[in-house]
C-alpha cells in the first residue's frame, strides 16, 4: 500500500514540481542508531539524497555526530559530549540501546564517529550539518568546522543550520548556511497572523530556509496587568511559500515529514527537500 501511494505522490508531483530532495534526519533516526556510519550506510541504501547530520564539539575540539546534551541519552557512558576527546567518543556504543525490528545495534560500529571520517568516507554525499553544542564557544565551533569542511574539500556540499543563531553568525563567510531559525519562524509567523510579507533581513541572491511542516508554538497576548498564552501551530500554505519565493532565490526545507499525506502536501507546495525520520519509509518513491 505504501508503494502505491508514494508511486501516485510522485506522479502527481511531475504536474506540480520536481519531487524534493529525501533528507535522512540524523541520518535516519527511525533506522538505525542516530548519527552513526551504520544509519548514513544505511539511509543512502534506501534513497536518501542527502543526510542531515548532528554536530558538536569533543573535549579536544573535534567536530564529531551526536546530538543529545549527556552521552547518557543513548549510551551505557554519562557525561557530556565535550568532557570526552574524540578517540574516547569513538569507543561508546550508542547502538547498545537502539532496536529496530527486534535487531539489536549492539556492537555494529554505531559509535560516535568525527565529522572528518564521515565526509571522507562519502564523498560525494551532500551533508547538511546542525550545530547542536550545548557549551562550545560558537568561534571555536566554526574555526574548527572550517578546518575540516578546508581539509576534506567539502564546502560546496554542505549547508549549516543550527536553532542558535550565534552559531550561525560566527561562521566563515565561505561557509554555506541556512537563514537563521529565529527569522525563518518570524517571517513564517508573521504572513500566518497579517498576511504580511516581510522581506528578509539581509539582501542576498539565495536563501535556505528550514523548519517544521507544522510546528506548534505557543501565542502569548500582552495585557495592562498580565498576558494570555494559547497554543497554535505555524504551518506552511501557498501564501507563505508565495512570499519566501518572491525574494530571492529561496530554497526550503520541511521538518517532520513522516507520514504519506505530510509527503503530498509538501510535493503540492513545491518544498526543495524534506526531511524525514525514516528513508526507508521512502524508499520506493519513483526517482
């Protein structure tokens, strides 16, 4: 059943645009252990296009994968990612508390790999890279991704996102980025209420825009003596996707889709890529 509705997605999608780019969310977390060399294995095997991978600092300064604050979140270790240098990452099995089907990720390699070793290892993988690192120092962070992104030749297949804008803005301006979360969701927030469309911040040629297909957020109304706060959810329409095209070339990415009718929908509003849980789940789409 989930073939035959992915094959008449894609059919529908060639009337409308080109289907979007298949990005495997932590390398296809739903898969196989999140961020390892065995879920980028293994979401390439099942037709990603590209992997969206977690990164933060190790003890020695090593841009390595991982993206929970504490090692305890998927290991048998405790403490953070930063108290331990990359050689001692590269022993922690964070397969030991991953299933999948009822298979055990125990020992298979799924361990906390540097971003070094991963862009070497596919090199002609585009990679969107997310900086998650809790206590790095964002100029320390984008010297040494620079250093990397320099020595394994990558920068022309990578693109940096983070939901904290300092990291962002600490980078080298030879490194692609994506528009910071905080403008994209303004902007976003701001057509969904006014139907205003605000143009960006920074004049540029091209702009990369993420965020969630739908994303709750929380509405709070300012009084004399207090305020009111109501739950929503800011999601994309024709509208919005009319407004962040009529400035620049826009590119932009759903998070969060998952499921069939999250996958049309973004067909049918023409998103450059989304990014998804399971690429297997995809892995019949026609390409």
């Amino acid at each position: 059943m989930m073939k035959f509705i992915l094959a008449l997605l894609t059919m529908v999608a060639s009337y409308c645009s080109a289907a979007p780019q298949l990005i495997a969310h932590r390398a296809g977390t739903a898969d196989a252990p999140e961020n390892t060399l065995p879920a980028i294995r293994l979401a390439l095997e099942n037709g990603a296009d590209a992997i969206w991978v977690t990164v933060q600092l190790s003890k020695d300064g090593v841009p390595v994968l991982y993206r929970p604050a504490d090692l305890s979140a998927l290991s048998a270790q405790r403490g953070p990612v930063s108290g331990f240098s990359a050689a001692q990452l590269a022993s922690v099995d964070v397969g030991e508390t991953f299933t999948a089907d009822s298979q055990s990720w125990r020992g298979k390699d799924a361990t906390i790999p540097t971003l070094d070793r991963v862009l070497r290892e596919w090199p002609e993988t585009f990679f969107y890279l997310d900086i998650k690192s809790p206590d790095a120092d964002p100029q320390m962070m984008a010297s040494r991704l620079l250093d990397v992104l320099e020595q394994t030749h990558s920068l022309k297949r990578v693109r940096v996102y983070s939901t904290e804008d300092k990291y962002l803005q600490a980078l080298a301006p030879s490194i692609p980025r994506f528009v910071t979360r905080s403008e994209t969701r303004t902007r976003l927030a701001d057509i969904s209420l006014s139907h205003h469309c605000q143009a960006p911040a920074t004049a540029q040629t091209d702009y990369w825009y993420g965020l969630e297909l739908n994303r709750k957020v929380t509405l709070v109304e300012k009084f004399t003596l207090g305020e009111g706060a109501s739950p929503a959810t800011l999601t994309w329409d024709k509208e919005a996707m009319d407004c962040f095209r009529s400035q620049g070339n826009a590119h932009i990415l759903f998070f969060g889709v998952n499921s069939p009718g999250d996958y049309r929908r973004a067909i049918m509003l023409g998103a450059d890529g989304v990014m998804v849980d399971s690429p297997r789940q995809f892995a019949d789409r026609a390409r």
